[in-house]
C-alpha cells in the first residue's frame, strides 16, 4: 500500500516537472511561438467558427428568424438531394475529375523532381526550375482564359496545328469528353513544377555516401535511383497520397465554374458548382449546406480509411 503511494506520488511529480518544462520552454522562445498566432486565428475564424452554421443543413432556414429560430427538418435536405435527377450525373463528373486528376497530376511532379535531381548542370538546373514554377503563380482566371484562346476552334493555335495536318478543327471548350482531360492536364502544366517542390527537398536529404556505395557496386544512374532516390522519398510520397486522396472528391469550384458552360454541363457539373448555383444563386441555403457537408463527411471518411490502411501496410500515416 506505501508503495502505492509512493508510486503515485513520482507519478504525479514527473507530471508537474513535465508541465513546468513546457512553460518554461514557451516562455524561453515565446517570440517563435508568436508565429503560431496568426496560423491559429485564420482555422478558428475560417474554419472552427463557421462550423457552428452546419446545423443549416438540418433546417429550413429563414434569415429573418435565424439559425436557432429556423424549423428543425433532420435529413429532409439530405434525402432530396439523393434523391434529385442531378445526383448521380454530380457523384460521376467529382469522382471522374478526381481520380483523373489523382491517376495523372500526382506521379507527374515524382518523376519531374527526380529528373530535375539528376541534372548536373546548376544553369540548366535552375532554368527548368523557374520555367516550371512560373505557371504556379499565374491565377486561375488567365490560365483558363488561355485555354480559351489556345483551343478557340477558328484561330486558336492547337487547331491551326491540326488544320496544318489536315485534321479538322476541335471545338474543346465545348465537347464534354475534352472537358476532364483539358481541365486535368492544365493542372499538371500549372502545379507540377510547384508540386514537385517537396520531393526535391527529400532528395537533398538522401546521403552521397548511398550513391557512392551504389556507384562501387556497379550500379548504372536508373538503379540508383530505383534503389537510393525512390525508396529516399517514398514516406513523403505515402502522406501526400493520403491527402490527396482525402480530397479526391472536394474538387476545386474557381476553375470548373470557368470552364462550365451549356454544352459542356454534362461533364462539367461537380458537386462545388452545384452547392454555389443552389445555394448563392438559387438563395437555397439549407440544401446547398446539406450538400456540401455531404461532401465533406465523404471526404473525411476516405482519409481516415487511406490513412489506416497506409498504417498498417507501410507503417506510414498522418497518425
């Protein structure tokens, strides 16, 4: 029994010690941990705070009476929206552009970033780079703009390559087959050499000594980076897998809305140009939030889902 208490008492004790190590490290750099302030404000303004309002979802909201005063209707916005004629055509364009979007915008940046690490040349090196970071910075309203001009089917100049090949003009921004594949590879144009960023900073990492090792052992430049670079960055490639996955159906609104139009609709209506056209302009507010928590309790559900099996397959996960 005394040495029950006695036990607890070190327990306790450790705690105490554990705690005051921690005040005393904040208040020693209290001046970097300042920098979390601004961080911290922008998720509970933007994303903490707003939460409040999901309960719309579950009412029939009236801006006159309020959140708390509008009637209590459960899952009836729910069930309208699964039930409505746009609901399949709204799951198959997400999921469509994301898994697109998944299958050819993500390995792409993997496969720059080791090209770009295998240069030797420190010019050249750093002239690929600028060229593909540049799109980056261009916003999404010139880069769809571009593909307006570029495809335009009587002066664009992707269809005068085609006339000049005998090939008859393609009217791109208007087909609905063109609409996923024109989207998806304009995003690999503008993000890949952005994207490709991080796995640079992990190649850095990887040690000379490994590829002198390689070298001895006879292995040519491929091997190596089989054997030394790829295995170097697979942890950063799993984490950014999992939330890219975690956001393969919360499609970007800006860019598809831009690209949308009449005749493109049925390829071009995601969930994101669904939720603005009920909820902003049809002033459908409880709907157009039900839909939209809809869509992130699913995307929510994938990264738990991806991150578990991650965990237990590659021992590499976000928790």
């Amino acid at each position: 029994m005394k040495s029950a208490y006695v036990e607890k008492g070190q327990n306790t004790t450790v705690k105490i010690k554990k705690k005051f190590n921690v005040r005393r490290r904040i208040l020693n750099n209290w001046d970097i941990y300042l920098l979390l302030v601004p961080v911290l404000a922008y998720f509970i303004i933007f994303k903490y705070i707003p939460m409040y309002g999901v309960q719309i979802g579950f009412k029939d909201f009236i801006a006159t009476k309020g959140i708390t005063g509008s009637e209590w209707v459960g899952m009836k916005h729910f069930t309208r929206f699964f039930d409505s004629y746009y609901f399949w055509r709204l799951i198959k364009n997400t999921l469509g552009i994301g898994i697109y979007e998944l299958a050819v915008a993500f390995p792409i940046p993997i496969i720059l970033a080791l090209m770009i690490n295998e240069v030797r040349v420190n010019r050249f090196k750093k002239f690929v780079q600028n060229v593909t970071y540049a799109p980056h910075f261009l916003s999404t309203v010139v880069i769809v703009g571009m593909l307006f001009l570029f495809l335009n089917p009587q002066y664009g100049m992707v269809n005068n390559l085609l006339s000049a090949i005998g090939l008859k003009p393609i009217s791109f921004m208007t087909e609905p087959a063109w609409f996923k594949t024109i989207y998806v590879l304009s995003h690999v144009w503008q993000q890949m050499g952005w994207s490709s960023i991080i796995y640079l900073a992990a190649l850095a990492g990887v040690p000379p000594e490994l590829h002198e090792a390689a070298r001895m052992d006879g292995a040519s430049r491929l091997q190596r980076i089989r054997h030394v670079n790829i295995p170097a960055i697979i942890p950063v490639i799993i984490i950014l897998l999992i939330l890219n996955v975690g956001n393969i159906i919360s499609v970007g609104f800006e860019k598809v809305f831009l690209m949308q139009n009449a005749l493109n609709m049925e390829a071009s209506d995601v969930i994101a140009t669904h939720v603005y056209k009920t909820g902003i302009m049809g002033a459908q507010y409880s709907y157009s939030t039900a839909v939209g928590l809809f869509n992130s309790v699913i995307s929510f559900i994938l990264l738990v889902v991806v991150n578990q099996i991650s965990r237990k397959v590659s021992e590499t996960s976000l928790w």
